[in-house]
C-alpha cells in the first residue's frame, strides 16, 4: 500500500532524490553589488562573506529527473564557509508544490511558491517572479555576447535546513549547513547588459537589498546534475532570527482571522 514503502520502492526513491537531474534549463541571472554591510547582515553564522559584496537575481525554468516541469527564481549571496566559496540561497521561489517539498525538504532551500515569466525577443530576455501580487524581482538583459560552452560551469551553494520546535518556541535541534555542489553542462552561454528591480513586503524583504550598480546579466541553456551535502551545524538559538525571517510573518495582522472577525462584530 502506498502509505508504507516496500523496500524497492525506497530504494528507486533514494536513487532519484540522491542523484537530481535538472535538464532543458534555462536560467536568466542578474547580478550586481551591494554594500558590504548588507552582505555581512543576511549571511547566518557558519557563513562569511566572499571575496566581494555581490548577489545574483535569478528567473528560470527546468525540467527534471524527479519533480517534473516547473520555474522559478531566487536570490543567491556571495558567501564562504571555511575555504568553500559558494553562493548563500536567500530567497527562492518556485511554481510548483513538487519542486518546492524536494528542494526544502533534501536541500533546505528556502522556497516558497509563486508566479513567474520568462521571454526572449532576440537577444533581449526579460523575467520576473511574483509572489501575494507584487513583482519581487524585474529583470531585463540584452545578451551580446557568447560565452565558452566547452567546459562545464560549477554552481556551488549553501543552503539551511531547519526545523520550529513543535511547541512553536525555537528550533527543534540545531540547524543543518548542506552545501549542493551542482554542474551545468551548457548549450548555451552568454552574456551582456542587464537592469534589475527588487520590490519588497513583509514577507519578502527583497527591497532591503541596494543595487549600488549592475555588474552584467548572464544567460545559460543546457542540463545541470549534482549532488548535495552536509558540511556543519549552527546552534539552534543563533539561527532562530535567519529562520523566523524566512518563514512567514505569522503575527502580522493580515493572517489574524480570528482578530479581523471580532473586529467586524
């Protein structure tokens, strides 16, 4: 019965949540630099910042060994752990429940769902992620140049996977630090010209991340394989800010039900 594995089924399971294969993909990166204090803010302990104050806006689609179709974006930090350097997910947005339990639940990416878009004119793109009716990221490129596709392209990133405590007071153990060492093998690579918004609201704070200037837009096609892993641990009590920030608001006004009915009594 489907409620209980047999040991086959977890076995072809674990086969494909242990060797993920993103293929068809497109992905659109804008990525530009912020101060450097903002950096140092939204990093979580066990995570330094990189060699410079840069962060990524991405919008993309893929298709997949084990989640099926679906798009989405994300914002990635330039960070470091020891003597890795990888890009911190920040914020990520996908279109589909599928994808959203398997990169939350094995990664820990922080995904919530949303709406997105992604075009081609030529050798413009523009895209764009959408979450409660507001554009949390706009994005526009004019992709001049090709890039080398001979040789794979390495997309490291560190990511959290954390739990509440089931009395809603705290974490329920320490946090996990998992680093996803991802490989795209590319049709396609180019890059060029690019502008960015980044909107904001309590729920997505993207707004508090200053654009001081563009750095370029990159544009790639082709399959991305990987793997992922853990690489440390931070205390329960020293994540619990990172977690509460990526979660939702639950206190904000909006959600209180109960509160918005007796007030129309």
């Amino acid at each position: 019965m489907g409620f209980v594995k047999t040991k086959k089924e977890i076995a072809e399971i674990q086969k494909v949540v242990g060797n993920p294969r993103f293929t068809n993909c497109e992905m659109l990166m804008v990525e530009f630099n912020t101060r450097p204090e903002i950096v140092k803010h939204v990093l979580p302990p066990g995570l330094e910042p990189g060699p410079e104050p840069v962060i990524a806006a991405m919008v993309g689609r893929w298709q997949s060994n084990g989640v099926g179709d679906f798009e989405g974006g994300a914002i990635y930090v330039a960070a470091r752990h020891g003597d890795i350097e990888a890009t911190y997910v920040l914020a990520m947005y996908m279109t589909t429940d599928t994808a959203i339990m398997y990169g939350r639940e094995v990664f820990g990416e922080p995904k919530k769902q949303a709406k997105m878009s992604l075009h081609h004119l030529g050798n413009r793109m523009n895209g764009w992620v959408e979450r409660g009716g507001v554009r949390l990221i706009e994005m526009e490129a004019d992709l001049q140049k090709n890039l080398d596709i001979s040789q794979p392209i390495k997309l490291p990133s560190f990511n959290i996977k954390a739990r509440p405590a089931t009395n809603g007071i705290g974490l329920e153990e320490d946090a996990i630090l998992t680093l996803a060492e991802l490989e795209g093998r590319l049709t396609t690579h180019r890059e060029g010209k690019g502008s960015l918004v980044l909107r904001g609201t309590i729920n997505d704070p993207l707004d508090e991340l200053e654009i001081v200037d563009i750095r370029r837009a990159v544009y790639f096609e082709g399959d991305v394989i990987g793997q992922a892993r853990t690489i440390g641990r931070i205390p329960a009590k020293d994540f619990l800010p990172y977690l509460y920030a990526r979660m939702e608001d639950f206190s904000a006004p909006e959600f209180n039900t109960e509160r918005n009915l007796k007030s129309n009594l």
